[in-house]
C-alpha cells in the first residue's frame, strides 16, 4: 500500500489518486499523536500508523484516537515480531487474529474484543482504499435469551445478597431488584437513581416513564426491596452509588465476578435476572403485548425466545379463558 499523508494539510492520497480531506481537528489528533509506549518502539512504525488510521477514519465510525491507540499497539507488536512494516500486512486476519490471541495481563478479554472489532473494520476500510473493493456481508444470529433462575435458586440468591455486608449488600440487593423485579436491562440498570422510584399510595414502586420511555411497575415480590432501596439512596443510584461515572464499561458485569455465591448458587447476572421477570411474567398470564412493553421491546416477537421456559397453563385455566367472560 502506497499512501501519502501532508500532516499540515490533512489530505491523504492514495496510488490511485483517490483522496479525502480529513477536519483540521482530526488531523491535529492524527498529528500530535504520542501513545504511552517506549520511544524506541513506536517512532519506527509512528508515521504509518498516522497515514493508516488516516486512510481508514473516514469509514469507519471509530474516533481517531481509538484506532491510533489500538493500530499502533499492533504495529508495536507486530513489529517485535519480525513481521513486515506494511499496514497491509499488519491488518490481515491473521495477524490480527494472532495479536489478540498474545493478549495482556493489563487487558480484561472484553476490551481484548472490542479491540478485534476496531481492527477488522480499519481492515475493511483498508480494502475498500486499496482496490475500490466493498467488505463482506455481516452475518449474525440473534442473541439467544439467558435461562431464568428456578424459583429456590432466586430465594437463595436473595438471602445471599441479604448477608453480604456493607454497599455490598445494597448493590446486590439493587441489582436483583432491577432485574427480578423490574426486567431491565443490563444497561439500564446503572442509571437508575433513587429518586427515579416512585411509591404509590398502594404501595407499588413505579419507575420514572420518562428515563425509560415506558411503563415499568415493579413486581410485588421486590417492591418493598426496591421501595426501601430507593428511600436509602436518595438522589443517588441505587446501584454502586460510589462511581464517580454515570455508565462504565463492564459497570455491572463486574460486581458479580466480585461477589461470588457460596458453593452451590449459580452466579448473579442481570441477563439471567431479567429472563427470570419476562418468564415470571409470561407464566402469569400477562398478555405478551404487555410484557414485551414493559421489557422495552419492539414486539411481542421479542420474547420468542423466552416461551420455551414458560410452563403451560393448568387444564382448568385453559378451559376459564377460553369460555370467556359472560356478557
């Protein structure tokens, strides 16, 4: 690959006269660039560093600043490994697949993840550079649904989180308030604050429309929980209430690698949690329009994934609903 970067301009221009102006802000970032690595390792590999990220920026929907940080990292690594100072080289599957693979101590395996996934598409858009040539088709499958827990396994879970001491036990109590008795989603969860739950008259915890965008009424079985949660908090979140940011990465995912149950319990997992509510919910009898509003899907086609843990209705409840009501 033949590329040419004027750092003082911001154009970039490729062997087959194909150019794009990148902002002055953009490439005053590319520009100024200094990643916290030895001198002697980067300022081999640091000019094409800047012309790749700078070729590959603009179709991508990556900052910059990320995938300087993750391309020079592999162009150190590749590098030390005796491989060709050639981005070409550098962004092949295979290198990039064996620069993951070497992984960090310093770098949990999520972050180890995203940084696959900025790498393939600077990849892609390091084609299309090339030869004109578009990526391939992204397949996927959905998502299958977490199993919920058994009824004797959330009980004991609930007594667990009851003894754990200090915020330990408000964080795990929140977690399973949010997610058992309340269905959110994991991402959810940590914006969540006191005074976002209100307590009817009837006692019922009802949490704030306009955060969430639709109607989330807690479940009897943790409305006092989550009512007394709530009271404790105040203005702050319910859950780590000691961050100092609204939402990080692995915010919730982290407590429960933290706190693990005694032998014997599966651990806590907001996925888990909320298939536990759609499940409970379902096997109720609520409609699935209405289980699927307060999930926050778009349809009830959302919770197909969910039916093969609902158990079927008694014979007499079949035959109820079925005749209907008398006029």
């Amino acid at each position: 690959m033949k590329i040419g970067f004027d750092v003082f301009t911001g154009c970039l221009s490729s062997q087959f006269c194909w150019s794009v102006t990148l902002s002055s802000e953009v490439s005053r970032k590319i520009r100024e660039y200094r990643p916290r690595l030895p001198q002697g390792q980067w300022a081999p590999v640091a000019d094409l560093v800047r012309a790749t990220v700078a070729a590959t920026a603009p179709a991508t929907c990556y900052a910059a600043e990320h995938l300087l940080h993750v391309v020079g990292r592999l162009a150190v690594w590749a590098d030390r490994s005796g491989l060709p100072r050639d981005p070409g080289t550098w962004l092949r599957t295979e290198t990039i697949d064996a620069f993951i693979l070497s992984g960090s101590k310093a770098v949990e395996d999520s972050t180890l993840l995203t940084y696959r996934t900025w790498l393939r598409r600077a990849r892609e858009a390091l084609v299309w550079v090339q030869r004109g040539e578009a990526p391939p088709a992204r397949l996927s499958s959905p998502r299958t649904p977490q199993p919920p827990y058994e009824r004797g396994e959330l009980a004991r879970l609930r007594d667990w989180a009851t003894r754990l001491p200090g915020q330990a036990r408000l964080d795990g109590l929140a977690l399973m308030a949010l997610g058992a008795g309340c269905g959110l989603m994991p991402g959810e969860v940590p914006r969540i604050r006191g005074k976002h739950v209100r307590v009817t008259s009837g006692g019922v915890a009802v949490l704030e429309e306009e955060l969430l965008s639709r109607l989330v009424a807690c479940h009897s079985d943790w409305e006092g929980t989550l009512a007394e949660l709530a009271e404790t908090s105040g203005p702050g979140f319910l859950f780590r209430p000691g961050r100092k940011v609204a939402a990080a990465k692995n915010l919730v995912s982290s407590w429960p690698a933290r706190h693990r149950p005694h032998a014997g319990l599966p651990p806590l997992s907001a996925r888990r949690l909320r298939s536990t509510w759609i499940v409970g919910r379902l096997s109720e009898g609520i409609t699935p329009e209405a289980v699927a509003s307060a999930a926050g899907m778009a349809s009830p086609a959302g919770l197909a994934g969910y039916h093969q843990w609902v158990p079927p209705l008694p014979r007499e409840e079949v035959i109820r609903l079925l005749r209907g009501r008398r006029s």
